[in-house]
C-alpha cells in the first residue's frame, strides 16, 4: 500500500473516526473491497484499531481509533508523502518550464 493512501486514511480517521468504509471508499475514490483490505492491513501492523460502543443505542456503531504507534506512525508517513509530492511538483514544474521555452522557440521561429 502507498504512502499516499496510508496517509489519506489515518488523515480521515483522525477526522471522522465514525467513518464508514462505504464512506471512506468514497473520500479515497476507490472501490469498497480495496478500502477493508487497506483497513485491514492498517489494522494488522497496530497504526488503528477497531470500537465497537456495546453501551450505545445503535449496536452497530464502531470508531476507528488511531493507536499509540498509528500516531507516532502518522508523522513518518506524513513526511514520506510530503517530500514525494515535493519531488512531483519539482519535476512538473521542470517540465512546465521546458515546455514553455520549446512553445516560445517554435513561436518565434514562425
């Protein structure tokens, strides 16, 4: 899994974490299968874990909780994702650069 969705996930837990899946497929623009196996495999390394509220009128009501090591893990991968968005964005703006010089040699050489 990229840092990308690690990233996007423990960010939409840490802001919701009544999130459904069906809800958090959605924010992510995925399909419902690959947001429970992504879940599920933040779950398996201990980053977020499940509650369920029992006391709660709607025994259905669970919560997403970022764990200990989910908020210490948070951090890293936030970095991660930063510098390669960083890296991205330099590289475009290269590009966008050498496009321009190319369209105002071939407009000047009209």
């Amino acid at each position: 899994m990229s840092d990308e969705i690690h990233y996007k996930i423990i960010k939409l837990i840490e802001e919701n974490p009544n999130i459904s899946q069906r809800e958090l497929a959605k924010s992510l623009g995925v399909s419902l299968g690959k947001a429970n196996y992504c879940l599920k495999a933040i779950m398996e390394v201990g980053l977020i874990k499940l509650k369920n509220f029992r006391n709660n009128e709607n025994k259905l009501s669970y919560a997403y909780i970022l764990t200990p090591k989910g908020i210490e893990q948070k951090a890293a991968i936030t970095t991660r994702f930063l510098k390669s968005k960083q890296k991205e964005y330099d590289e475009l703006k290269k590009e966008i650069e050498t496009l321009k010089k190319d369209l105002a040699a071939e407009e000047s050489s009209r």
